[in-house]
C-alpha cells in the first residue's frame, strides 16, 4: 500500500492519496481544487487515479472531485444520502472499493458535522511495512483497518462542528444528536491502534479546539479528546453546539457548490487572467467593483490604491477572503508581479470564481503617485503614547475574543475582524482609529475596510500585540471584562 497526506497549511486542509502498487490503481480522498500535485505524485508511483471521495460536502473549500473526474476518468463517491448534479456513486455502510488485491477502502456512515458524512476504513492485506499505516503481518485478508480516514466527524483533539447546516434545514441539535451516536457506535468501536487521519488541523473554522498535529490513533483519542469522554448525548450536544467560532459568510455557498457541476479551475483560470489596465480598473473600480490587493501589509501600507481591500498572501488568505468579500460581486486583482495566478488560483480554492482580471505591472502601472494612499504604521511605543494622550484615538483589537480574553490593552475596545466587513456604524469618518491584532497580518486588513468605507485617520501597530508586548509595555491578562471591553 501506498499511503500519503497532503497538508495545505492556508486552509488547514488535510487530503489524502491511497495506492496499491501490484494494480496500480489510486484513490483520492477529499482533494483540494488543484490537483497537480495528486496527479504528479501518482506518475511518479506509477499509479492511476481511479477513484475519487469526497467525506462531505465541505463548507471551507472547493474540492477537486470534479477535476480529477475531468483529467483521469475517476469515479466519484459521496455518502450514500448525498445529492448532486454530477454523477456518483454512494457509498455507506458495507460499501467496499478494492484498489487491487491487497487495499481496499471499505465506507461507514458517520453523520453529524454533516448529514452525508462518512469516515473511510483502509485495510491493507498484504505487503512489507514501508513507514505508511502499518500493514498485517500476514498476508491474510485483515480484519482490522490499517487506518481510518475521518473527515470531519473526528479531529485531531476534537469533533466537526455541527452547526454549519442550520440554513439548509438541519438543526445542531440533529446533527450534535448524530455526531454522537456515530463517534461512540462506529469510530470509537475501532481498535485502539487504528490511525486515524482527519481533513483539517489547528486553524481550521471546523472546530474549536482542533490540535496542530495532523494524524492520532482511535486509542489516543479516546483519552485526550474532550469531546470523547464519558458523558450523556445531551450533555455532549450541550458541549459542541456551545463557544463555536463565527463561521464565514462563504461556508453555506462553498457546501452548496460542492454539490453541484461547475467549471474546473483550469477552465476558470483561464477566464479570469486577464491583464487590464490602470484606466480599466480606474473606471472598474469607480462602477463598484471589490478591489483586493494581496501585497504583503507592509508594501500595503507605504502605497496602495483607494478602495483596495488588503488580504495579504502570507497569511490565511482563503479565510479571510472568504469571510470579507462577496462571492456574488466581481473581484479585481492588485498583486506583486508574478502574483497574479497564485492569487487567483487561491480564491478559486474557496469557489470565488467571479475575477474579471488583474492590474497589469501591479502598482507600477499607475501613472500618478498622487492617487495613492497609505496607512500609518505606529512603533509600540507610539502607539503608547498616543493612547495615553487627552484626546486618544478609538482603538480596535480585531483579534478574537478568545484571544483578547487572555491578554489585552487597556482602554481598547474589542472588534473581531469579521464584523468589520458591514462598517463601523455610528463613529465619524474623521474620528482617528487606531487598529491591532496579534502580530499585523489582521490589523492591516482591518486599517484597509475602514480606509475603504472613508475614514481618513486610520494606523495601526506595527507587529501587533507582540510587539507590544516585545516592548515591555502593560498588558491585562486573565478574563476580560468591564465596559469598553466590546463594541
């Protein structure tokens, strides 16, 4: 058996490929939209993609399910209740697929962070141990998995969310009900020893508590995981339906348009990368078009055009993409030179398939540097000062409020950047605004929505709350509370 995980870090998305290498046949498992990788990586085993699962339809990514149907003929399986224009096979409970004579993934049901879920055992029923999931000793047909692959049903020190279908009917209490019962009657009849390998890890909006590492065993979870100990169903549905992160405007739509026939990212690609210039994005940008710069915060902040939203590509960009701009509205690109693809390639991760083109040459191309704004980035002890002064700034801590509820600045005011997208209502666009997170990636998407809304005096820190607290300058810890901690 041939057995890899690929980890994208920027959506903390975990897929996987399973190979037999006496037939020569491979099975993908939850694929990320491009799919380059799986493919390579199969030409250099000698392998054929022949089969494609998706454990769910995912709420945080386009999977590419489709484009691998479109580039090898792999069929497709979903959860047996699962609906979808394209063709599939279903699978559930007894359903085997054989890669060959000696692997062979067999599906179980595992409602719960979704209504179609289900989890994929890997049996390997003969070969050498290689450093994958180990294989029998024996050549023997094994009764006991190898593996399991869990989706979203089970994570690394925590279980899938079941609150993401409540606007296509389904409640968190059903699902949570689900949840439970397919945790206690399917994974955790498992043994101990079976590894177990989710779709995401820590950063992942899918849970709450998800931990950094990327593979456990069925054992080890069955002691570490909170959601796992010994509790009543209600009192489980209780703990994973509360303290759940706000989920991005876009997880409903990337869940429905996972179900659905779509163009392939290589067809939107090639739509979507059009060079345009400064007078065409001008008039562009004048009719209402978002404007999205994915410069690093620092070049963002010395130049950038008016209106231009900043989401940086070092940081989680798909994310916050997808929690700030509007899928529906057509999207105008500004990046680093070369950036182009790889910026419009990563919103065609998260199905935002509505780019009309980019600034050709980047920020070079505008004729005057006059046009140009930037965002006033302030040392720590700046920052000090002026929050010290008679006539103090209104100071914004975007990060979360988990975050903010372990340590926190004085005087400041909590608001997460999520809840920026719809405008700070009620303060005067004069008003100076002083913006910070954790460490500058945030707090200069923050600084870049105010600017765009027409606020004039906007800064923010330079580094963030570790500079701050770099600096040696005085920090609140413990749980936050009292007026002016929420706004």
């Amino acid at each position: 058996m041939i057995f890899k995980q690929f980890y994208l870090n920027c959506l903390a998305h975990a897929s996987y490929l399973i190979g037999d290498e006496t037939s020569g046949q491979a099975a993908v498992v939850d694929p990320q939209r491009d799919i380059d990788q799986y493919l390579d990586f199969a030409a250099a085993h000698h392998l054929r993609i022949a089969h494609v699962f998706l454990t769910h339809f995912h709420a945080d990514f386009i999977a590419g399910h489709l484009e691998l149907r479109d580039r090898t003929g792999a069929t497709i399986y979903l959860g047996r209740t699962a609906e979808a224009e394209y063709a599939f096979t279903p699978v559930g409970d007894g359903s085997v697929v054989r890669l060959g004579d000696t692997v062979r993934i067999e599906a179980i049901e595992t409602p719960g962070h979704t209504v179609e879920s289900i989890s994929l055992l890997i049996f390997d029923d003969g070969g050498p141990d290689t450093g994958r999931p180990a294989a029998p000793e024996n050549a023997t047909r094994s009764s006991k998995p190898v593996a399991v692959l869990t989706g979203d049903t089970l994570f690394v020190g925590d279980v899938g969310r079941p609150d993401l279908r409540a606007s296509l009917g389904w409640s968190a209490t059903e699902l949570g009900g689900m949840l439970f019962d397919s945790l206690h009657r399917k994974l955790l009849a498992l043994p101990d020893a079976t590894r177990m390998y989710p779709a995401h890890g820590a950063g992942s909006l899918c849970g709450k508590a998800l931990s950094k590492e990327t593979a456990s065993t069925i054992g080890d979870q069955r002691l570490v995981n909170y959601a796992l100990k010994p509790m009543s169903k209600q009192a489980f549905i209780d703990l994973v339906t509360a303290d759940q992160p706000d989920a991005p405007a876009y997880f409903t739509y990337d869940a429905v348009l996972n179900s659905r026939e779509r163009p392939t990212l290589d067809e939107t690609l090639a739509r979507e990368l059009k060079p345009l210039s400064f007078e065409g994005l001008r008039h562009l940008v004048e009719a209402g078009i978002q404007l999205l710069d994915t410069r690093d915060p620092v070049e963002f902040a010395a130049a950038h055009l008016p209106k231009s939203i900043n989401i940086g590509l070092g940081g989680q960009f798909a994310t916050w993409a997808g929690t700030l701009l509007d899928a529906s509205e057509p999207i105008m690109i500004v990046a680093d030179p070369g950036a182009e693809q790889q910026s419009a390639m990563r919103l065609g991760r998260i199905g935002f398939d509505n780019i009309i083109g980019y600034l050709e040459g980047g920020l070079a191309a505008v004729p005057d540097p006059e046009i140009m704004q930037n965002t006033t980035r302030l040392s720590p002890e700046l920052a000090a000062e002026r929050l010290g002064s008679a006539t103090p700034p209104l100071a914004l801590d975007v990060r979360t409020p988990g975050e903010r509820s372990q340590k926190w600045i004085e005087g400041t005011t909590s608001r997460p950047l999520n809840s920026l997208r719809d405008g700070l209502a009620g303060v005067s666009h004069a008003q100076p605004v002083l913006v910070f997170c954790a460490g500058g990636y945030r707090s200069s998407i923050a600084a870049s929505l105010l600017q765009r809304d027409g606020f004039t005096n906007v800064s923010e820190i330079a580094g963030g709350l570790a500079a701050w607290e770099s600096a040696a300058l005085p920090l609140s810890r413990g749980p936050a509370s009292g007026s002016g901690q929420s706004t």
